[in-house]
C-alpha cells in the first residue's frame, strides 16, 4: 500500500482545532476525549492496526455512551467503495491491510461504523469528515468487516449524523490536500464558511451547512459528497461559534481624471451599524467591515462617479473600482445592473429563505415568484401544515430565476400528471386528498399504488386513480397475498428486474413492464407467496438490492422503488389491505380500518417513511399529532407504519408509548417479524428468541447474526430496510 504524504499532518492540524475550540468553550477536561490513530504511532497516540480501531470504538463507547454531546470523526487515508457492481459500501483501510485477498478484516465499512457510532454515544452531534478515495473495487474479491463491533440491543436515544467526504462515489481522492486545507480554512471561519448568529449579539458560526459550501466551491472541479441523517438539519448543527466575528479589509480604488481624490465613501449594510461613512485619503482608500451585503456609494469632490451605489457581499478582503471624471458636459453616469433574482415555487407551498450572507430569514405563502438579492440561501419547503418537505441550498445569480419543487421536467412525474388534473404545480389524485404539491416522486407512487390496492372501501375517492393502466387488485380471491413492485425512473429505457422469494437460496428473476402509455414507470406483481420474504431488484443487468419484506392474507405487499442523485434505490413499504377483502382481516383491525379516508393515511405514512428514511424525528412535527394517537390504538391501515412508530419511540427512548405498540403488534401482526423484534428489543414478557429477518435495519440488533439469511457483510447500512448490496451476483 503506498504512502499518502501529508495525512499525519493534517490530522495532527485537525487535533489542534478541536482543542483550541473546546479551549475556547471552556470545555473540561473531564469532559474530553481524543483518539488519535496513526501508522507511525504519535505521542499520546496509537497505532491504526484493525485491532486498535476495534479497540478505540470500544473506549469511545465505554466513555461516552448515552452521553455524548458532540463527536467528530476524522480521516485522512486510503480508502475504495466495496461494490458489486453498482452497488456500493465505502471502505476505509487500517494500517494492517496487505492485500484485497488477504485484509479483509482490516477494512472499516463506514456507513456500519457511523450506524454503530449514532446508537451508542448519546443523542448529540456527530461530524465524520473523510478524506479517502471512493473508487470502485470488487466486492466479490474482499469481505470486509471484523472492525466494527456488534451492536447493543439497549442502545441509546439517536445522534444526528454529518458526513462531508472529500469525492464522491466512484472516484479517487486528490493527494494535493485540498481538502484538509479547505476543511481547515472553513472550520476556521474563512469566508463563506461563516454567517451571523441571529441569537447571540455580535457573534458569527460555522455551521454544517455554511461549511459544505464553502468546501464544495473550494474543491472545485472535484465534487465532495454529504450526507445529513437524524432528528436535525444541517442548519441546527452549530460547529464553532465565532466572537467577536472576523473582520475583511475592504479597498475601494478611485480610477479617473481628478487628480488627487477627496471625499467619502458611504458603505450602508444590512446589520448595525448600518452606515459608515469613510474619508477618501488618496486613489486608494482601506478600512475594515464586519463581514455582510453593504451598498457602496463614493462622493468624490469635484468629480463625477459612473456607476455608483454598488452592491456587493464582503466576506473575504476585497476591492471595489470606482470611474470618476471631471463635470463636464457630454459626462454621463449610469445605474449598475440589476443585482437581484427570483425564485419560482408553487403557490400551494411555503418557502422559507435564510440569506446565509446576512442571517436574514424571510417566510413566503401564496406566492409563485419572490424577487430576492443575489447570493446562497438556505432554502426550506413547507407543505400547507407547515411540515418539512425538504431542505437545500440554492444560488441566486443576477437576474436569473431559480424553480423550486417543479418537477415538469421529469418523465415519471409528467407521466403521472397528465393522467391528473394539474394547478399550479399541484396534482388532483383524489377528492378524498385536495391538490398535492408535494413534488416527491415516492409519494406519488405510493398513492397510485395503494389507491389501486385498497380500491374499493368506503368513505374514499379511489375513481381518478382508478382509471390509470396499473395493476387490478378488485379481483383477487380472499386469503391471496400479492407482492406489487411500483417503480420510477427519469430514462423511460431503464430495464428493471425483480425476483420475490421465501428461500433466499433462490432468485428468478422476471422483468417489469411499463404500464400502457406511463413512461418513466415499470410494475412487477408476484403471488402465491406467505410470510417473511426476500424481494430483489436490479437495474439495467447491474447489481441486485435485496429487502426483507413480508407477505400477508387478504393485504398487498407493496414495494415503491425511485434512485437517488447518485443511483442508488430509494425503497418503501407498505402493507395495504386489499379494498373489498378488508372484512376477511382481524375482526378488530377491520373494524378500525374500515371507514377511514384510507388515502389520506396512506399519504400521511408515505411522508413519515420519509421522515424516518432521513432518520428524522416523526414525534417532533415529523407527522400530524392525531397520527401517534391512531397508531397506539390500532387505528391505523399498515402494521409497518406501525412497526415504523415504535422503533421511533426505540430511536428516541420512550419506552412507556412503546409497550403498548408491541402488546397490540405481537396480537394482531404476528406474521411479522418486527413485532417479535420489537418484542426483544424492549425485553419485556413477551420477548423471545427472533427467527425471522426484521423487515426494518433498527430491528436487526434483535437477530442472531447466525440466523441470517444473506451474508451480514453485504447489509446496507445507510437503509431504513434491512437490505443487501449485491447478495445474488
């Protein structure tokens, strides 16, 4: 393995922020904790052999379990993505790695390390910065693993996870150390990386969000990847708290036929003090500003200025050039550009804008097109309820128009929404609905799938959705169990393959079909299938994704599937009765379920599963109140859903709403095998030994490794599922 010049140096570079930082907390030394892993060994460190690494998780947990406020992650090495072909785990290498054939357990998988990490240390913070290649090797040659230690079933309440890697999937790290260095500089508070603190006076912070850009544009070309995970977003992840803030020198240049200038120059900012008038001493005149967006004016004594009251954002040391000439006639001054744009959202929607220049946040409703001054925003989409529909960063240019949640240009949404009445961005599934505008392509699928599956009940509008060319589930004999793949792609070329089985010692897999004039869109149905499941799929003839699910009398199994920005699938679950076949289900359960507005809930389960996919908090304004009402008593269509609550209440530590979730599951979901899993993770009266894979990733600290249908080293530990990469290829 060859040497990487400069990764010592930058993690000793990373060891003495982290200390200056907690220096400048006031953080005890009780209180702290560093492990410092490297090959050589350095003093007061240890070495990086697998072993040591073992060890140091160990220490970590037993020093900080439960208690963790604030945890950060760094490395700097050599590292690959495990993949088979397409799927991908990215590895990190221990210094006692020889060879793919013979170090297998000397490879750290990240994601299970950070799954480990987030359920021993404590509810807090976790930051991993990596700085490692992601290219791709074999899986089929290594198996990596044996670092991480198992997990414990009595895990704490959940930390939120920040991840910022130095490349993205599939490509090698640069070894000039960009990233360490641009790290540094943002943790550091340069530029960019830096706004004000609206809750403290005269204070600015580094937050996760400001740093992820202003390491992406320092990285440039080269593309960095991030990942947020947990009950918080990246704008609650405070890293450094900078006070008093930084200041920039700021030049302005005074160019033209007038000798030797005089006057003022009249910088006016958005923050206190707003208007600071400066003496001209010479062509060039220097001062210094807080960092923020200022209008700048120059009066120059005797003289005209072309172009004047010019806007510009100050958070480096800057220059700005001002023409001046003699009054006369024929001498003209002119108006600078328009220094502002606009953002496009439907009306139905609310857009919540925080300009990170000036910590500015402006809340806008029922508007479809908002003029905003140039700049980076941290851009927050709520639907009509005020719910989080997603959150992201957007870049505002001059004179440009930025669309927000428009999704005409996709070929599984416009397929879907020229079947639907359209206004304004928002589609009319249902009477029983009223427009949606929440553009996510799951809900989407979710709802016309499951329209199809529970058409037929009561007190619900299915006759829009009832029209379209999918699956007919209004004929199936009572007691059937069908399993129904509903999946979307942006190329309507995409083949996808799908294989459902009870023996995971076999795989045949079928092709899904595109249902008449739905591009974008494939479906794939299997019967003839009981109990705990393995359903696989597979795109253009690449690796297979493999989910435990589950297939139960007179309910559809249905599996939604979409791939993300970097093609990786994105699954849901859900597990609907079939509509004219609700009064063959548990007299209690269908007595519940009968006469409920059944979209409205399945929509409502589509947004927690998103929710809880992001490892978001669902009891906290995840979904509406009367939700976790429904759900404790059973008033609810979808034992997952269920099964998704009470792992929230694992996640969260609330053991008091959870005993009555599992009483009820393990009665009337027995089928399942989250009801047993969540049986033996609250380790009361009725737990026992768990013989059947949970269908949620959170269950399987229930399962005896040993008992597991597929290799363990294949599970993919950045899903809500329990899921395989590559398990039948």
């Amino acid at each position: 393995m060859s040497k990487l010049e400069g990764t010592l140096k930058s993690a000793e570079d990373f060891q003495r922020w982290l200390s200056a930082k907690w220096d400048a907390e006031g953080v005890a030394a009780a209180d702290r904790q560093i492990i410092f892993c490297s090959e050589p060994a350095v003093a007061g460190g240890r070495h990086a052999a697998a072993e040591d690494l073992t060890q140091a998780l160990l220490d970590l947990r037993v020093a900080g379990q439960n208690s963790t406020e604030e945890f950060f992650f760094y490395f700097s090495g050599h590292g690959f993505s495990f993949v088979q072909p397409d799927a991908r785990s990215d590895v990190l290498i221990a210094s006692s790695y020889r060879s793919m054939d013979l170090s297998g357990s000397s490879c750290l998988q990240l994601d299970k390390a950070i799954y480990w990490l987030r359920q021993h240390l404590g509810s807090g913070h976790q930051y991993y910065f990596v700085d490692a290649c992601r290219n791709d090797l074999d899986g089929r040659r290594i198996n990596p693993g044996g670092i991480v230690p198992p997990s414990d079933p009595q895990t704490s309440d959940e930390a939120t996870t920040f991840l910022l890697q130095s490349t993205a999937p599939a490509a090698t790290a640069a070894v000039d150390g960009r990233f360490a260095a641009s790290l540094l500089a943002g943790l550091n508070g340069k530029s960019t990386a830096k706004m004000w603190d609206e809750n403290q006076n005269d204070t600015m912070m580094v937050r996760f969000d400001t740093l992820r850009g202003f390491v992406k544009e320092r990285m440039k070309p080269q593309r960095v990847h991030n990942n947020v995970a947990g009950s918080d977003g990246e704008t609650d992840a405070i890293i450094i708290r900078l006070k008093p803030p930084p200041m920039s020198r700021f030049t302005v240049q005074i160019e033209g036929n007038v000798g030797s200038p005089a006057g003022t120059i009249v910088t006016t900012g958005k923050r206190a003090p707003a208007r600071i008038d400066t003496e001209i001493v010479g062509e060039s005149t220097s001062f210094e500003l807080k960092p923020d967006r200022y209008t700048v004016s120059v009066h120059v004594n005797g003289a005209q200025v072309r172009e004047n009251d010019r806007e510009v954002v100050v958070f480096d040391d800057a220059t700005l050039t001002f023409q001046c000439e003699p009054p006369g006639p024929g001498v003209t001054t002119s108006t600078p550009a328009a220094n502002t744009g606009d953002v496009a959202i439907p009306k139905s929607l609310t857009l919540e804008l925080e300009e990170l220049a000036t910590g500015k946040r402006e809340q806008f409703r029922g508007m479809e097109k908002i003029v905003v001054p140039r700049g980076r925003y941290a851009a927050t989409i709520l639907d009509r309820n005020d719910r989080v529909l997603n959150s992201h960063d957007i870049v505002v240019g001059p004179q440009e128009s930025v669309r927000i949640a428009d999704w005409s240009g996709s070929v599984p949404h416009a397929s879907l929404a020229g079947e639907f009445d359209v206004d304004g961005g928002a589609i009319d599934f249902s009477e029983s609905l009223g427009p949606l505008s929440d553009p996510d392509l799951n809900v989407w699928l979710a709802l016309v799938g499951g329209g199809r599956i529970m058409s037929g009940t009561p007190y619900t509008d299915y006759s829009k959705i009832g029209r379209l060319p999918l699956q007919d589930f209004s004929h199936e004999p009572p007691g059937s169990a069908p399993v129904y793949v509903l999946a979307g792609f942006e190329d309507p070329g995409t083949v996808l393959d799908v294989a459902a089985s009870t023996d995971p010692k076999r795989v045949d897999w079928s092709p899904a079909t595109q249902p008449a004039g739905l591009r974008g869109l494939k479906e794939a149905v299997f019967r003839n299938l009981a109990g705990p499941i393995l359903l696989s799929l597979r795109t253009n003839g690449g690796a297979s994704y493999t989910v435990a699910s589950v297939a139960s009398p007179n309910r559809t199994t249905l599996i939604v599937a979409t791939l993300d920005e970097f093609g990786n699938p994105v699954i849901s679950q859900y597990l609907l009765p079939i509509g004219h076949l609700v009064d063959r289900l548990d007299p209690s359960v269908a007595a519940l379920v009968r006469d409920r507005n059944q979209l409205a809930d399945l929509k409502v389960i589509a947004e927690a599963e998103r929710a809880f996919r992001s490892r978001r908090d669902i009891l906290r304004g995840g979904v509406p109140t009367y939700f976790m009402d429904d759900v404790l008593n059973l008033k609810w269509i979808d034992p997952i859903a269920a099964a998704m609550v009470a792992y929230e209440f694992v996640r969260r530590r609330q053991p008091a709403r959870l005993s009555v979730v599992v009483r009820n599951m393990t009665t009337y979901f027995p089928e399942l095998p989250d009801s047993m899993a969540l049986a033996n993770l609250t380790g009361g009266p009725l737990a026992i030994p768990l013989r059947d894979v949970p269908l949620f990733l959170d269950g399987l600290r229930a399962l005896d490794e040993r008992r597991m249908p597929l290799p363990a080293t294949a599970i993919d530990y950045n899903s809500m599922w329990t899921a395989w990469r590559g398990a039948y290829d």
